[in-house]
C-alpha cells in the first residue's frame, strides 16, 4: 500500500520564554525580510515555530541521529540527583 499509516497528531504545547533583546531585534527584521518576499505582513510570534521547525528539519546530523533513536529501545527519565536535580543521560 503506498499510503502510510495514518497517526495521531501530537498534542501541541504553549512554550512561555523570554528572547534577548539582540535576539527579538534579529526576528523583528526577519519578519520585514518575511513581507519583503512574500508580500504581506507576519506576526514574529507565528515565525518561531516555523524557524525552530525549519532548523529541526535541515540539521541532518539530528534527522540522522533521530532515526537510529527510533529504532533503539527507550529509556525512562532520568532520575534525579541527591540535590533534586534531573541528570541528563548521554
């Protein structure tokens, strides 16, 4: 069959975080070059998802890494540290 199968969607999250000034500055011109090209105006709060999804999907050393992940089994979180703190696993 040449149709996939077809899955659920993830469920989307609401990412709260504070961006630098330099940083706000850069995607506020980003959003002017986004109207230069195309036309018509965007909001820079609808430009960072489709940047963070561009990025994810050109980084082929990620893309790479992610398929071999998905065939390995899955860990659980990490436990914490005697401090309280989470580990991270490498």
């Amino acid at each position: 069959m040449k149709l996939a199968r077809i899955t659920k969607p993830l469920r989307s999250v609401q990412v709260h975080f504070m961006l630098p000034g330099d940083l706000n500055g850069t995607l506020e011109r980003y959003a002017q070059y986004y109207e230069h090209i195309h036309g018509e105006p965007v909001d820079t709060r609808a430009l960072i998802p489709q940047i963070l999804r561009a990025f994810l999907e050109a980084d082929r050393e990620f893309q790479s890494w992610s398929r071999s992940a998905d065939n390995q089994p899955r860990r659980g979180p990490a436990p914490p540290s005697s401090n309280g703190t989470a580990k991270t696993r490498q």
